[in-house]
C-alpha cells in the first residue's frame, strides 16, 4: 500500500507511519474481508471497492487529523474505527455510522436481540422470530445460497469463536450459519468482524467502538451461542 506523503509534512508523516505501521496488516485483513462480505450481500458490487484504495483514503483523513500526542494504541483505534465507517459509507452512502448514533444504546438493544430465537422452516429457510420487529431489525427472506460464505471466512469465525466445524458439514447447515452471520444487528456484526477479521481483544474492540468490555464480550458469547445452536 503507498500513501503519497506531503512533502511539508515529511516529518510528521514519517511519524505517524512509524506508529500506524503494525496496525497495516490487520487492517487490510479487515477491510478485505468486510468489503468481500458486502459484495456477497449484495452492497456493492462485485470487486468495485478495493480495500487498499480504502485504507490510503483512511491513511491520508486520519494524518490530516494526527498530532505527535497520539499514542501509537490510540491511533490504532482510530484507524480501525476510520475504516468502519469508511467502508459503511461507500456501502449507504452516508458517513454519519460513529458521529450521529449512540452506539452504546444501540449495542444495549442488540444485546437484546441476540437473546430472541429462531427457527428453521422445513423446507430449510431461516427465519428470526417475531420479536425481531421491536427495534426495527426485521429481515427479509433470502435466496439459501446466497448466504454461503466462503470457506476461509466459514473456518476463520469457527476457529476464532471456538466452534466445532461440524456445523459446517452439509450445503443446509453451511446456510444456516451464514444466514446467521449475515443477519447479525449491525454493530455486533462489527465487533464480530473486528474480533474474528480484524484480530481485536475485546478491550481493544471496546475502546475503538467506545462500548464497554462487558458489552463486547456478551455479543461474542451470544453470538457464539446462537452458531452452535445450528
């Protein structure tokens, strides 16, 4: 990735890239992976976005921000939380995700729903139950094998979250934990994402949504949950 430097600036650049620079890989992974989900949704096009194209636009907004102050931790979060909304805004056309909500009473909301069942109907559609209306999080049916994912992404969230594999091992049940993926709330799918993709402790997740540990760690608990019970 090459990020063009001002030149008035070289010292300062030199800085910051010194202090961004262990947080690259993770954040390609990230946003590779992110944007790769997207284009499987169906948010974007396919191969449209390129996440190295992404993180020199994050590079270049968050250096015009930087000042020598900023510890090499705390510039890592901002990276990380520059390229969710970075991503969020190609995908809605809007740049308003961290500035004009609340993250921290949406995630109480979620939390919420992550608790509701669901079920599976014979002829294998997956479905939440209706309780999902109560904060306006209702999901639409879906075509089965659009929701697939990969098979990296499949044993990437199995390994990290601790799943058996076997919940992978028929074309039904790889709908299903897909299905239950895609169809996370949007800020727990984050957290997840920035858990499993992005290689984040939970303390790390948490100062970078600005939630508290305690919050993150039951998302990934419920979430957890809600896989192994396909």
């Amino acid at each position: 990735m090459k990020i063009k430097e001002p030149k008035h600036q070289e010292t300062n650049f030199e800085e910051f890239y010194k202090k961004s620079s262990s947080a690259i890989s993770s954040l390609k992974k990230f946003a590779a992976s992110k944007l790769k989900l997207a284009e499987k949704e169906g948010l974007v096009d396919k191969g449209f976005y390129d996440a190295n194209e992404i993180l020199d636009e994050v590079f270049l907004e968050v250096f015009k921000v930087y000042s020598s102050d900023i510890d090499e931790k705390h510039l890592r979060q901002i990276l990380f939380l520059r390229t969710i909304q970075k991503i969020n805004h190609k995908i809605e056309k809007e740049n308003q995700f961290a500035e004009d909500i609340n993250i921290d009473a949406v995630l109480k909301d979620e939390l919420n729903l992550l608790k509701e069942d669901y079920s599976v109907e014979a002829d294998g559609d997956y479905i939440f139950d209706e309780d999902l209306d109560d904060i306006s999080y209702q999901q639409n049916r879906f075509n089965p094998a659009h929701f697939i994912l990969d098979q990296p992404m499949e044993l990437e969230l199995t390994g990290k979250l601790d799943l058996s594999e076997i919940s992978l091992f028929s074309d039904r049940s790889r709908v299903l934990f897909g299905a239950t993926f895609y169809t996370l709330p949007p800020i727990s799918k984050n957290i997840i994402e920035l858990y499993v993709f992005g290689n984040l402790d939970i303390l790390e997740i948490a100062e970078t949504l600005k939630v508290s540990e305690d919050a993150v760690r039951k998302v990934i608990d419920r979430v957890k949950q809600r896989l192994e019970k396909l």
